[in-house]
C-alpha cells in the first residue's frame, strides 16, 4: 500500500464529502470542497512551473490555503516547506538561502530575495496571482501523482542546530501517515465522530501539522487558531466543542489561569500536554480543572515524532515519566558504547529508530549522519528506563535551547547580542522554566562602570534580527565567561551552575 499524504483528504471526501475538515476564524471547509481546492492549487503550481521534487516555501499568516497548498504540493509531489512568516528579513534570507525553493509564497510584500514570488491575499508587489490562478485551475487530480512513492518526501520542518544555521528535517510522505495514523497519534482513543481536534500550533511547526493529519485520518475536523492565546482556544472550544486538545505547558498555564475559570470546557475529553521539562503538579491542576478527561503526556521530536507516550491511568504510579517508547518505533538509551542497550536505571542519551523517522537533513550530510546514523536518530536527550521500561528525561546533551515548543541555538542569540552597548563578552544558556521549559538566558560582561541593561533593552537590541520566541527572557551579569583554555569554547554547564547567586532582570 503506498501511504500518501494526499490520499488522506481524498479518501475521506469520497467517505463524506460534507463532513467539516477545518476551521479558522469562523471559515470552514469541508472534505470535498478541501480535495477540488488542493487539486486547483496542484495544477496552478505546476503550472508555474512546479514538478515533482521542487521546493516550495510557504511564508503567511494563518489562512486555510495553507491546508489546500500543503495538499497540492503532496500531490505534486513537490516539497512544502512551511516558514514562520515572522522571521526577520536576515533570518528569512538565510532560510531562503539553504533551502533554495523553486518558489516563495507569501501574503504581503517582501524584499527580493533571487527566488521566484507568488502571492495570495491582497498582497501587493509583484509576483503571480496564486488566488487567480487556484480559480482558474481544474479541480482535476494532477497529471503524474500515479507515479509517487511514499519513501519521497512532502514536507522539510525547519528546526535550528546548535550552530546557529537552519536545518531542514526531511519527512517522508510514509513516515508522516504512520505518524499520524490511528495508533501511531498521540490521542489515545479514538477521535473519530467526535467534535474534532483543536489545534494549538502554528502551521510552521512539525507539531501543528501532526495535529492537521491526526484529525484527517481520523476523518474528523481540525481546528486552527491564529494564535494559542486563552481567549482564542476558549473561544473556539465554544463554537466548534472539540474533542482533544494538546498543549505545551505555557499554553496550558494560560487556560488555567484563575481569570478563565468559568469558560465552559467540558466538549474536551482529551487534554494532553508533554515537553522535555513538565512541571509536577501541571498534570493535577489540568486534572482538577478537567475531570472528564483523559490526560496523555507526550515526547516526541520533528525528527522522529512521537517518542514516547505515558497514559492517563500511569499519570500517578509514574510520577516525572514520559511513558513508554511509542508505536511504531523503539526507544532504547545509549549508556556509554554507540548503540548499546544500558541496564535499568543507567543514564545515557535517547536513541529511537523505526518507519517514522525523518529521512535526514535537507542538504546536510554530516548533521544527518550525526543525527541518523545506520537508521537511528540520536536524539541530544539523556535520560534513562526504569524497571518496566518507562522513560525518565535527566538532561540533554545537545545545547539546543527548547522553549515553548521551539527550538533555539545559543550561537544565533549570541551573534545577535555582539554589539550591544557597554558588554564586552556574552553567552547564551537555556534555563529551566515551569512555564516555557526553558527561557533563553543572556549572560553579559560588562565594561566597567556600564550599566545593566534590562531585558526590555536586550530585546530591542536584537529585536529586528530574532524572531521573539529567540529574544531573551532573563539577563544575567557575570565577572567573565567560562571558556574552555584551549578552543575558547563556552561552558555552558559551567555558567548554569554559577547562576544561583548571580543578579538577573527577568521578563
């Protein structure tokens, strides 16, 4: 059976062509309406020249054409590559730069950038009419998608390495299906005929289009938001009464929150959160807030997707795990020799392998043979399995900074902080937060008699060059910055454990 990304929506619109796919804002689009739309959008692209194996970056603001664009691509057999449309000019150029697209989507007017434009919207500038074109396109399927395997890939999720430069995770349309498939998602029963999946990512992010094929596959709606703050999840909960919501802890911390105490909630019956570091009494609060529900905490990466899982019914026996490895893969802990098994209770790094791994790198081989060597994703994380095989995350080896849900280099902060007035050395560390997972920390030394500057300044210094989830949130002054004697390397565990008496203006 060849497993399709494209497939998916089709099928469904045959099983129920009227059935809602997803929402945002008020707009809804069925499965029937959502498989002519992405077939419009596949023959408009290809006839802007787009074939199987083309790279096409998709930069807007929410909007449904991102459902039917990342579908046309699929069917295509074109790369859909998501960009978050609030990087600045330099990181986008950057992005742009290594990804080399056949074609750059956007809905506003961007500087030029080498790489052919199309525009959707009433974005203004030049470039072809995407919306004109998707119009006048047949709803037919596209010439060639008989011919796609499902080892190819449909989507690169832009992640960032501990260098500073983009990378690109290669999905395979194969290792997305059995991502997503009943049994291989993350809620742990069925979602189907339900009020659908309410959806807190944004669709740049491995996490949001997890949520998008969970709910398809699932033949149920997806409901996307323009954003994950409270109001807007709790409106959307009243209108469309979902099923299932996932959140990293910040955005639960949000819809806990005393203020939204009488929001009526009570259509969910999944409430799942998960990250690397979860606060303990997170669970209970959602538990207390939530009594109908079920609650799953996840791990998982872009690189492998879903990890590991623990079930509602293990929440309390154990306390600190993030479960058991997950269908369809194995997870096993490397304690000291490349690959080895350790014994219960023995700390080493993560290691995964099966069907659902990322291909590799976009263009990086030396990082994909790092991350993937002989078909096992190394995943940066220490931790270790108890007695019956649950996993229990220590500590990361990589220098990867995760905050909400993102991932952010050291280097990229530490090259935008060069230059701010009176600091003579910086570093930049992740430090543990109930909230966020991490916070990005900027470590400063400063010239003598220079003043500290707040957060709200180290901010605006960078501000134009970052992305804010990149921005710092805490500042620390210190007498110098650890290095290694012989590389001038930050010691980076050497800085996180002089923080304890060290002053910081926090944000």
């Amino acid at each position: 059976m060849n497993l399709l990304i494209g497939e998916i929506v089709r099928l469904a619109a045959r099983m129920a062509p009227g059935a809602v796919a997803a929402t945002l804002t008020g707009r809804r689009i069925t499965f029937g309406e959502l498989d002519r739309q992405a077939n419009r959008t596949a023959n408009a692209l290809a006839g802007l020249g787009i074939r199987a194996g083309d790279r096409v970056a998709w930069s807007t603001a929410p909007t449904l054409r991102t459902l039917d664009a990342f579908l046309g691509c699929a069917r295509l057999g074109a790369v859909f590559v998501p960009v978050n449309p609030a990087l600045s000019a330099a990181e986008a150029e950057a992005v742009l730069g290594y990804l080399e697209p056949r074609l750059l989507v956007a809905d506003r007017d961007v500087e030029p950038v080498g790489v052919p434009l199309a525009r959707i919207g009433a974005a203004p500038g030049a470039g072809a009419d995407l919306d004109a074109l998707t119009a006048r396109a047949s709803a037919g399927a596209p010439a060639g998608a008989e011919r796609l395997a499902d080892t190819e890939p449909h989507i690169i999720y832009l992640t960032s390495g501990s260098t500073g430069r983009p990378k690109g995770a290669l999905v395979s349309h194969r290792a997305s299906w059995l991502r997503a498939a009943p049994g291989g998602g993350t809620f742990t029963t069925t979602i189907r005929g339900t009020g659908g999946v309410l959806c807190s990512f944004p669709l740049y992010h491995y996490g949001g289009w997890h949520y998008v094929l969970e709910a398809w596959q699932n033949r149920t709606a997806v409901h996307l938001v323009p954003r994950a703050d409270a109001a807007r999840l709790i409106d959307v909960v009243h209108a469309e009464r979902p099923a299932a919501l996932y959140c990293i802890p910040a955005v639960w911390e949000r819809l806990l929150d005393p203020e939204h105490r009488r929001a009526d909630l009570s259509s969910l019956r999944h409430a799942d959160t998960g990250t690397s570091a979860l606060p303990v009494d997170l669970v209970e609060r959602i538990k207390r807030r939530l009594p109908d529900t079920t609650t799953t905490i996840l791990y998982g990466s872009t690189e492998a997707g879903r990890m590991a899982a623990l079930p509602d019914a293990d929440l309390a026996r154990k306390p600190g795990s993030v479960g058991r490895p997950a269908f369809p893969g194995a997870l096993w802990i490397d304690a000291g020799q490349t690959g080895a098994t350790g014994t219960p209770g023995q700390t080493g790094e993560v290691l995964v392998t099966g069907p659902a791994l990322m291909s590799g790198y976009h263009r990086l081989p030396a990082e994909t043979a790092a991350a993937l060597p002989d078909g096992v994703y190394r995943s940066g994380d220490l931790g270790r399995l108890d007695e019956e095989g649950y996993l229990h995350l220590t500590g990361r080896l990589r220098e990867v900074i995760r905050t909400g849900g993102e991932s952010v280099s050291p280097v990229e902060v530490e090259t935008a902080l060069r230059g701010l007035a009176g600091v003579v050395d910086v570093a930049v560390v992740g430090l543990p937060d109930e909230r966020w997972g991490e916070v990005v920390c900027a470590v400063l030394v400063l010239a003598h008699d220079a003043p500290h500057p707040d957060v709200d300044a180290v901010r605006a210094h960078v501000a134009g060059r970052l992305a804010g989830f990149k921005q710092p949130r805490r500042v620390v002054v210190l007498p110098a910055i650890p290095r290694t004697a012989a590389t001038g390397q930050v010691q980076r565990s050497r800085i996180r454990a002089a923080l304890g008496g060290a002053p910081d203006r926090r944000g």
